[in-house]
C-alpha cells in the first residue's frame, strides 16, 4: 500500500533478513515505538552489521587523572627532588607527619633519597610512609629513586653495608653478569620500597683527558656497553625497579667535570651515531621508559646551552631515536647549569626544551614558581604540561602508581 511502512520480508524459519541499509531505519522504528510507548518486539542485531567509528577511543587511565588534576598538581608533578627541598625539614630519615604533610602542600613527581636519608631501621618505612602520603592527595603514586649503579655509586647498599652489594660497571665484563648485578639491585631496592634506579650507564668510555665518567662506563665497545645496559635494566625490571639509561647523548667523550663547571663535548653528530647513541638506541628496543639527558655543553650541536636545556638534543633523542618515554633531566643544580642559568630559567628552558621531569633544582620553591610564571606569562602553556605529564603517568600506569579510577569518579 502506498504511504504505509514496508517491514522486512521474513524468512519461513522466522528471521528477518538484515542489511546495512536498513539497520539505522530498524533502530529508528525501535525507539519511536518505545517513546510511543507500544509494545514492541525487537531482535538483537547481528553484531557484524554495526558500524565503529575507528577515532573514537576511550581514554587511558593516565588521561583521565590529568582531566581531575589542578594545573599546580600537574606542575608538581615534573619536579623529581629530595625530601629536604619542598618540605623544608633539616633532614629526613623518618616518616614524621610534619614532613609527610609537605606532600599536600607540593604533590611531586618523584624523591631522590642519598645517603643520609638511609638508615636501615627506618628506609622501608620512611619510603612506605611517603608511597602512602602521596597517594593521599590525589591517588597518584611516587617515584621513589636512588643512584645505585654499583661500585663507589651504590647509596644503598654503601650506606646499610649490605652483602649484595655489586661491582663497578666498569669491572662488569659480560651480559650475563650486568642481569645479575641489575637482579641483585633491584631486590633489594624493592625491598627497601624503591621503585626506580638513576642506572645503567650507558655511556661509551673514551680516552678523553679528565674524562668524568670513566669508572662508571661498562667500557669502550659500544656492541658490549649496549648488551649490559639492556641486560642490567632487564634485572631491574624483574623486581618492579625501572631503569633510566644515562647520560644521553654520551658523556663517555666530555672532557671536565659538570657537577663542578661545564663538560664539554666536541662530538659531531655522525661520531655520536656510530658510537654513543647505540645503547640508548638499544635500551629504546628494548623498552626503556626513562632516559636522563646531561648537561655537557655539545659544542658542535649546540654551543649555546648545555644538552638538557638544548631543543635540538633532545630533538635527536626523541626524533632520530624515537624515543617516546620519559626524558629526565641530570640534577639541575649541578654548577654547570644553576651557575650560568639560576634554579628558574633553567627549569623553564628544559622544559621548553622537551624534558619531562626537572631533577634537582637547585631552589625547589623558586623553581616551582618560575614553572607557573611562565605558564602565565604565556612561555609555556597547560598542553606542554600535559604532554610530559602524559609520559609521566602512563609510566606510573604500568608499575602500578595510578588510582583505579580517578578521586572525581569515585564512589
């Protein structure tokens, strides 16, 4: 009849025959009749016939804490310090409540703990006490770390004395011994409740006079120093410890000192390809998560500001190596970065550099409020956050630093 509603021919078994023309005319009669409030009879539709739309994904749990988090929670977040800088105490070893309520002043992202904040009947507790504080804020998680590389670099285990404690990298001489070095490490760094290790060194040893990191070097093959960085990162990883490949772009090379003045490096980028960049490029096979950035001024790249405030270092990093984790910077308050940029600017241009996180500013308050200026003043802006602090939480996402379900949403 003309005019009327033609139903879909049936079948002798009964079932309508469907197709993709007719499926949205379907649903639109279905819902028409339940707004009529006519009883009506509807088959399920063939899975198959429904069509997706391919951008629309649902958003990771990293995604949804940044939609809840205040800009100051999120600017907090960056900062990798020691307990002392953003809770003013003399020194700390104990979870006191005075100090543990810094943590609802200043969230950060992660503590760095040296040796006299390790006192072997209080460690576990003190990091324990912090995990929880943190939590309590927001329901974000801490990164709680160490230099623990081995040898003279071991603040654990030099400090507790402890009988597992490993060799130096550069009297490590095989894979398998940098898996067992980085499996005892990391037990026992678990166990203390430390989640994340300034280690391995993956820079290349060269016969640079007064080179810096000669001992600390698994050695001058690039082949060699690749396999035991990969496999002492592994060793961490089995006990739940991430490792953070240092110190890109190769600090193997610098001639000086950049705790005490400047490092400086005369490497073209071609040498830095065929020696120093492969064992951050293997590590990025192999999943590293984190990678510190040094301060050696690369004078052939950039002879304006040292690597970890240099756009097109951690260019070469992110778009030549392609690496997508956390880009850490070496500690800010070494002298050859705070001496020439003050505890602000060099915040501020690390982070306009692409870095993620900012280790040891020298003034933790000063550089906090330098962060939030130039978000004001339009140098940086809420997206730039965003997008480390993406890097940042998905991280914690995976070692289990994130509420299940944001403090908004909650019941």
């Amino acid at each position: 009849m003309k005019g009327a509603l033609c139903m879909p021919r049936t079948l002798p078994c009964g079932k309508r025959v469907f197709s993709r023309r007719l499926l949205s005319w379907l649903l639109a009669l279905f819902f028409c009749l339940l707004s009529a409030g006519l009883p009506a009879r509807a088959e399920e539709p063939d899975p198959s016939l429904l069509l997706v739309d391919d951008a629309v994904e649902s958003q990771s749990r990293a995604e949804d804490v940044i939609d809840f988090m205040t800009l100051h929670e999120k600017v907090c977040q960056l900062f990798f310090v020691t307990p002392e800088q953003f809770s003013r105490e003399a020194r700390v070893t104990k979870p006191a409540r005075s100090f543990l309520r810094a943590f609802s002043r200043y969230p950060v992202g992660g503590v760095i703990l040296f040796a006299p904040n390790i006192v072997k009947k209080d460690i576990a507790r003190l990091n324990a006490g912090m995990q929880e504080a943190a939590r309590g804020v927001n329901g974000v998680g801490l990164f709680i770390g160490v230099d623990e590389e081995g040898g003279s670099i071991s603040r654990v285990a030099n400090r507790l004395q402890l009988p597992e404690k490993q060799p130096a990298p550069s009297q490590t001489g095989t894979e398998e011994q940098a898996l067992a070095s980085g499996r005892a490490i990391g037990e026992y760094l678990s166990r203390y409740g430390f989640n994340l290790d300034f280690a391995p060194v993956a820079d290349v040893r060269s016969d640079v006079p007064g080179a810096e990191i000669f001992y600390r070097s698994y050695g001058s093959d690039p082949d060699a120093v690749s396999r035991m960085a990969v496999g002492f990162s592994r060793g961490l990883r089995e006990h739940g410890v991430i490792p953070v490949l240092k110190h890109f772009p190769g600090h193997g090379a610098v001639s000086g000192n950049t705790h005490s003045g400047s490092g400086i490096s005369e490497k073209t980028p071609d040498e830095w390809r065929a020696v120093d960049f492969l064992p951050f490029a293997a590590g990025i096979r192999a999943d590293a998560e984190m990678i510190m950035v040094s301060h050696q001024l690369a004078v052939r790249v950039d002879p304006d500001l040292p690597a970890s405030l240099s756009p097109a270092v951690i260019r070469l990093l992110r778009e030549e190596l392609g690496f997508e984790g956390v880009v850490i910077t070496d500690a800010l308050r070494m002298d050859a970065v705070h001496e020439t940029f003050g505890t602000g600017e060099a915040c501020v241009l690390a982070l306009e550099a692409g870095a993620d996180m900012l280790l040891l500013p020298y003034n933790f308050t000063a550089a906090y409020e330098a962060v939030m200026q130039a978000l004001k003043d339009g140098r940086l802006t809420e997206e730039r956050i965003d997008e480390s602090l993406s890097r940042i939480l998905s991280l914690k996402e995976k070692y289990g630093l994130l509420p299940a379900v944001p403090r908004e949403q909650a019941p």
